[in-house]
C-alpha cells in the first residue's frame, strides 16, 4: 500500500505543513509522539494519511494532548498495518451515512459500503461539519488527497498543504 501522511500544525505563527514518515511506528502512541515533534509549540495538530487512493484517516492533537481519530472507512484497519495502528482501537462508528441530512445533490453520499469509523466532528470547530467531512469521503471521484486538500482549504492551510505536495 502505498501511503502519504502528512502533518498540519497551528501555532501562534500561523500554519505549516509536513510530511511524516510512519513507517516502523508501532502503535498510536508513537503516531501521536511524531505528530507532536512536527511542531512543538503547535496549539493543534492534524495528521492526513492518505491510502492508496481508498482511504484516508485524519488525526487531530489539541494542546499536544487531546486526540481525536476519524477513518473514512473501517477497511483501512483490516487491510493495513498502519491502518491498523491509527484505527485499530476505535470502537465508535462515525455518524452513518445515514444520518446526513438532505442536502443538494452534491452532499448525498454514493457509497453506501463505506463504513467510516470514530470522531467525524473532530475539525466542526474549524469550519467543517461532521455532515460534510462524511460526504466529502463518500462522494463519487473524490479520492482522499481531494478530500485532505478540500478540508485544508475549509480549516486554512491548504497554501501549507499545496506547497508540501509540490515540493
């Protein structure tokens, strides 16, 4: 599988952007740890992991110690061993597709397999509600490097982010 995981952090500086290597990391803890180091002073932190244009996990560090997980489905913990290690000791499933509420034809989800797992309102305070982070990862032809640069726009950083992937 290939995978690009890429850290996002808040300081009193405003925003900047990394790429982490998760290779070797052998349980969450050691995610979070790598996910601090990437800024320090950082007030927040978000991890993107992307998954062979299937799956993408978004970690969020408050304060360097509050976190908080969302996988946007759960085949990335069976199929994956650093899915495993991200999603693996989630046991609350995100809000079902289900639950979104109506909207205009583009906020219905197409992908009724999709079984996203653990906390879809983990960036509702920066401007992303749980309804449109879920629809995001269940609409057609949006693979997850889409979704991570829409949420980046909606939180941001998406300059940070747009200037990691070209470099």
């Amino acid at each position: 599988m290939s995978i690009f995981a890429a850290a996002v952090a808040r300081s009193k500086n405003g925003w900047t952007a990394s790429e982490l290597d998760l290779t070797g990391l052998a349980d969450i803890d050691e995610v979070v740890d790598a996910l601090r180091d990437t800024e320090p002073d950082a007030d927040l932190a978000v991890l993107f992991v992307e998954s062979d244009d299937e799956y993408l996990a978004i970690l969020r560090l408050d304060e360097g110690e509050d976190l908080r997980v969302f996988g946007s489905d759960s085949g990335f913990a069976e199929e994956s061993r650093i899915g495993s290690v991200l999603l693996g000791e989630i046991e609350t499933p995100a809000l079902g597709l289900d639950d979104l509420a109506a909207g205009d034809d583009e906020e219905k989800p197409v992908d009724p397999d999709a079984d996203p797992v653990g906390d879809a309102e983990l960036l509702g305070d920066l401007g992303l509600s749980a309804q449109r982070l879920l629809a995001l990862c269940a609409m057609e032809g949006m693979l997850p490097s889409d979704v991570t640069a829409e949420i980046c726009q909606k939180i941001g950083c998406g300059d940070e982010m747009e200037e990691l992937r070209e470099a």
